[in-house]
C-alpha cells in the first residue's frame, strides 16, 4: 500500500464548520456598543418616563421631563415618592432638540417623543421614546 499524504475531505469540512462556528460566535460576543449603549440608554429613559407617568398620576400633580447639558430632570416630583436618576449611563448620550415633556396626572397625555443620539463615533445613531398619549413609552 501506497503511503497516503493530505487531507480527507469529510476533515477539511470539519475544519471548515468549526471555523465557522467560531466566527459565528465571535461576531454575537463582539456587539457593536454604541449602538447597545444607545438602546440601553433608549429602554432605560422608556422605564424612567414611565415611572414618573405613574407617580404623577397617583399624586395627581403634574411631572415633567426635560433634557439638560448633563443629563436630565424631573419638575414636579412629589415629596416622599422615590427619587428618579439625572443623569444618562453613557455621558456621550444626547437629546436633539429641548422640548420637555408633560407627563400628568391625567391618564391620557399629549404624543410625545424624546430623540436619543449616540456618541458621535457611532456615526451618529438616533432612537426615539415614543408615546402616542395612551399606550406607555417605547423605543423606535
């Protein structure tokens, strides 16, 4: 018998598939991370608006919500209830434009939205927090 020398197809193929499997995996693991940060910072600020929708609408005073340099405020929180964050988790996050939004007491409220920009390094990537007045804030 001849001496064999190479591969055998069915191992190149298993080669191949466990390659392709690690690349696969890899390119999960590695996210880009602005973009996650940026619907982190989206989802959180849905909860956050959502919260002081409900404090407001139990104190019966209204709440309101505005972007500022740093972060964000609340206007209007009533003594005693739990204290809401200012600040974004990412201090790259930005909002485009200034309007503030009015969040009760009454059930059902204006549509509003909050534009949410990444750090400029993600090419710039917005989300918005919508709500259409009835239904709670979300992301788009």
């Amino acid at each position: 018998m001849k001496n064999r020398r190479g591969f055998t197809l069915l191992e190149l193929m298993v080669v191949i598939a466990v390659i392709a499997i690690g690349t696969a995996v890899a390119s999960l693991a590695l996210r880009d991370s602005g973009a996650s940060a940026l619907a982190r910072e989206a989802d959180r600020l849905a909860a956050l608006l959502e919260s002081a929708r409900a404090q407001s609408r139990a104190a019966g005073v209204p709440i309101t919500w505005r972007a500022t340099a740093t972060g964000f405020a609340w206007d209007g929180l009533p003594p005693g209830g739990p204290p809401l964050p200012t600040h974004w988790l990412d201090t790259r996050t930005r909002t485009v434009g200034n309007a503030a939004l009015r969040l009760g007491p009454d059930p059902i409220i204006d549509a509003q939205a909050v534009v949410l920009l990444g750090a400029a390094g993600d090419g710039a990537a917005t989300l918005e927090v919508v709500s259409d007045g009835l239904r709670p804030f979300e992301v788009r």
